[in-house]
C-alpha cells in the first residue's frame, strides 16, 4: 500500500506543480487577476476542512482502544477543546498565533512528507518543522506587510510582537530560515534515495512559487486546499478500501460530508455575526485562521494519541 500511495502523491504533487505554474503565469500575463477572499473562503470551507471530516471514525478508533463504550464523550471533548482554543485566542492573541503556527509548521511539515520516510528517527520531528515552516516563512518573506495585516486582523496587537518581526525582516533572518527549511527538504530527500521522494522538491519549488506570485491568503489557500488537504484524503482513502480506489473515494466522500457541512455551517454562522462588528473581509481571516487553530489542535492531538497508541498495542 505504502508504495502505491507514493506513486498516487508523486502523480499529485506534479499535477499541483503544473497547476501552480499555470495560475501564476495567468497572474502575471493579467495583472488585474485576483481571487476574492469570499472564493478562498468557499475552498476552505468544502475542500480543506474535509480532510479532517473523517476524526470521529479517528475517535472509535481511539475509543476502542482506551475501552470507553460512551462515545458522546468524543464528540464532547473534540468541541470543548475547539471552544478553548477560540476562548484562549481572544485572550492571549500573540501567544496563540505563535503557537498556532509552530505547531501547524510540524503538522504541515509531518503530514506532507511522512508517507515517504520509512525510518523512525530522534531528528525527523526538527526536519518535519523546518520543512512545514515554509508555509509561514514564504508569505512573510515575499509579502511581509500583507502577512502583518493579517495578524493584526486576528486581533494580534502586541506592538512587541511586530517589532520583533520588523527585526526579524530587516536584518534578513527570514532568508536564514528559508534556507534551514531548503536543508531540511534536502535531508528528507537524501534519506533511502528513491525517484518517487522527488515530491519533496516539487511541493518545495510549488509553495515559493504560489506564495511569490499571490497574496498570502490565496496562497495559503491553493497548499491547504490543494496538497496539505488532498494528500491527507489520499491516505484516508487507501485505509477505507485499499484495493478498490473507487470505492474508496465514494467511501470517503459519504463520510466526510456530514461533519464537513456542519462545520461550513458554523462557519457561515460565526461569518454573519463578526460581519456586524468588523469589515467583510477582516470576518472572513478571523474565520479562517481562528477557525482553523480551534479544529487543528483537536485534530493533531487526536493523531498523535492514536498513532501513539496503535503502536503500543502493536
């Protein structure tokens, strides 16, 4: 199986390649192409949400394992943890930015690579960061002044924060760190040769592209949708039903949109609300990255407890 879905994510990573390339030569053959935040919106709501529709049938997993019969409590705890994640945001906003991304830079990085590592190792935890933050560095290095408006639309307003950024941006340490993410790439490909881990460099040269051309949301939008959140479905496919991929995929599909609608749901709620304190699409950031903190922490620890477990037991 694992050999298969390199394969199927090499074929993927060229495809978001090519698509990636054809989008920013429209961008710069047409300069008054844009993409509204409401379409960004729309994509994360549906596509990238998606891959994580699939927690609860995570939690039975978890469940079972831990012997617990009620499993109201999942859902319970997932929510819960959601909420204080949002509770904590509107308290510390700084600190759970920071948080948010050191955490999403592992989670990135991790998830985009580890189906191509076949060994465990005491290091593979720092090159899966360094190799995640450049879904954070490359925005802030490209757009800087865009991706300070955006933590300020998040209610960060630590002027301590920015002039750390500032100082960060200034004396060129953004760089220094694209380049540990470079080297970190190079590791992971360097690491059991093989043609199909060559995905590694396309989903590298693919995230400086699309983050070069685009403002950081559209970019953002493109990897989460299109190759964090997709790549993360192909797994999730091949462990509903490995031998027929069809099946697979309506599997998955049936699964997924019941807790994918609910969240869009929620969503679109939180939307209208915030719409009558701040400007559209200020609402439409706060709901995202926000959003996204509150059901990614849930989501992480749920990985991480499973996988943990499933390896104890085995």
């Amino acid at each position: 199986m694992n050999n298969q879905i390199k394969k199927i994510n090499f074929r993927h990573s060229f495809i978001f390649f090519l698509f990636c390339n054809i989008f920013s030569l429209i961008t710069f053959v047409n300069n008054n192409f844009i993409i509204s935040p409401l379409i960004c919106f729309l994509l994360i709501l549906s596509i990238g949400v998606s891959h994580g529709s699939l927690d609860n049938m995570k939690g039975k997993k978890l469940f079972e394992i831990f012997k617990i019969n009620n499993f109201f409590i999942f859902y319970l705890s997932y929510i819960l943890l959601a909420i204080l994640i949002i509770i904590f945001w509107v308290i510390l906003p700084s600190i759970s930015l920071v948080f948010f991304l050191i955490v999403a830079s592992y989670h990135f990085g991790k998830e985009d690579t580890s189906f191509l590592i076949n060994e465990n190792s005491f290091y593979n935890p720092l090159l899966f960061f360094f190799k995640g933050s450049l879904i954070i560095l490359a925005p802030m290095y490209f757009h800087f002044d865009e991706t300070i408006k955006i933590f300020k639309f998040l209610l960060v307003e630590n002027e301590a924060f920015y002039d750390f950024l500032d100082f960060v941006e200034t004396n060129k340490i953004l760089f220094s760190c694209i380049i540990l993410s470079t080297l970190s790439n190079i590791l992971l490909f360097a690491k059991n040769f093989e043609l199909k881990k060559f995905t590694i460099f396309l989903d590298y040269f693919s995230i400086l592209i699309i983050n070069y051309y685009f403002s950081p949301l559209v970019a953002f939008t493109f990897y989460f949708c299109f190759l964090h959140s997709i790549r993360h479905s192909i797994t999730l496919i091949f462990e509903l039903k490995e031998d027929d991929l069809n099946i697979g995929i309506n599997i998955f599909l049936k699964k997924a949109l019941p807790l994918t609608i609910l969240t869009a749901i929620f969503s679109l709620i939180s939307l209208y609300f915030l719409n009558n304190t701040y400007n559209f699409d200020s609402s439409i950031l706060k709901v995202i990255f926000i959003g996204l903190a509150s059901l990614t922490f849930p989501h992480i620890l749920l990985e991480y407890l499973l996988e943990k477990n499933e390896k104890q037991r085995n």
